[in-house]
C-alpha cells in the first residue's frame, strides 16, 4: 500500500499563527487646501513647516507625543505624505501644525481582515468633527 501525505500552504497559508496577527494602529495621509486640493505641507504651495508639526495625546496630565515621518508615495504623484504609528490606542490626537493652528484627529478602530488573519486597526478618522473619513483605502486627505 502506497501512502501519500499532502501538505498544502493553500489550507494553511499562514503558518499556524490562529488567525490572529499583531494590531497595527497606523495611517497614511495629507493636508490638502479644501478649496484648491493643493497640499498644504509639501509642494510650491505649502504653508505648514513639516518639521514644526506636532502630534499628540493627552490622558489626564499625561501629554504623549507621537513620532510621525514623511512619506514618499510616487505611485500617487504626490509630494509627500505623513504616516504615522500608534503603539496602542488613543481615542484623540491632536495635531500642531504651527503655534496658532491646532488640529483634532478622532479616531475609531475596528476589525480587518487579511489572507492570513484579523487584527484591529484605525477605521475611520474624524478631522475636526468632518464626517469620519475611512483610513483602509490607502492615504487619507484631511481637507484644510
């Protein structure tokens, strides 16, 4: 008699990790003019220094700052982007873009799903109480 073991990464692709991979808290996006979609940060048409920009949390007397980097996104054709990574999660950040003009950023997370597994990750963002904007379809523009 003639055994015969198949072992397909079909079944099992993802290497017995029980569905569930790390949660990633991240976004990707930009500032652009709400009235002419230039970006506000990069470009011949910026107003904001990148490297001034600040973003925050506050919990209770505790102020976390949160480390952001740019981004470059060719395939899109834009300057640069902001991305940025939370270690956990934080229901509001806020957002210094100079000494006078701060930003609120609410954020609401949820289940994704991917080949190998689910993890929870930032849904939706809310900018300054705007309809919350979907943050899993590649780079957010927060219109300014």
């Amino acid at each position: 008699a003639i055994v015969l073991l198949v072992h397909s990464c079909i079944d099992r692709p993802c290497n017995d990790n029980n569905d569930l991979c790390n949660d990633t808290y991240e976004s990707l996006f930009r500032i652009v003019s709400k009235t002419t979609g230039k970006d506000l940060i990069y470009g011949v048409d910026k107003i904001y220094d990148n490297s001034k920009i600040k973003l925050f949390s506050i919990n209770g007397v505790d102020t976390t700052f949160i480390t952001y980097q740019p981004y470059k996104l060719a395939k899109d054709a834009y300057d640069s982007i902001l991305y940025f990574r939370l270690a956990t999660k934080v229901d509001t950040i806020f957002m210094r873009l100079n000494d006078s003009d701060v930003d609120t950023l609410v954020l609401t997370y949820g289940l994704s799903e991917s080949k190998c597994c689910a993890f929870n990750t930032i849904r939706n963002i809310n900018y300054n109480n705007t309809n919350p904007l979907p943050n899993y379809n590649g780079t957010v523009e927060l219109r300014k």
